[in-house]
C-alpha cells in the first residue's frame, strides 16, 4: 500500500473546498430558505420553553 504525499492530500482538500463551495452556490436559494424555516422553529420553541418556564405566567 502506498501513502500519499502532503502534496495529493492538499489537492484533494482543496478540490473538495471547490466543490463544496459551487454545490453552495448552485443552491444558495434552498440553503436560505432552509435556515429561515429552522431560525423560525427555534425562535418559536424558545418562546414556548420560557414561557412553561416563567412562574409568573
């Protein structure tokens, strides 16, 4: 079995760093969307814990 030299390694990082990066931009629109829709969740499920939890409701 032969190892790979540091060089191959940081090709192969960097390679999937472009790729990652273009598949991110091809669906920016859903990413958005997505961490709306989660950022929404949590805001409304905080709200819901605090409030069971205030003793003054």
């Amino acid at each position: 079995m032969v190892c790979p030299n540091p060089v191959a390694i940081g090709a192969t990082v960097v390679a999937g760093a472009v790729y990652v990066g273009a598949k991110v931009v091809e669906h920016w629109d859903d990413i958005e969307a997505g961490a709306k829709k989660v950022g929404k969740a949590i805001g409304e499920g905080a709200g819901k814990v605090f409030s069971a939890l205030n003793p003054f409701d």
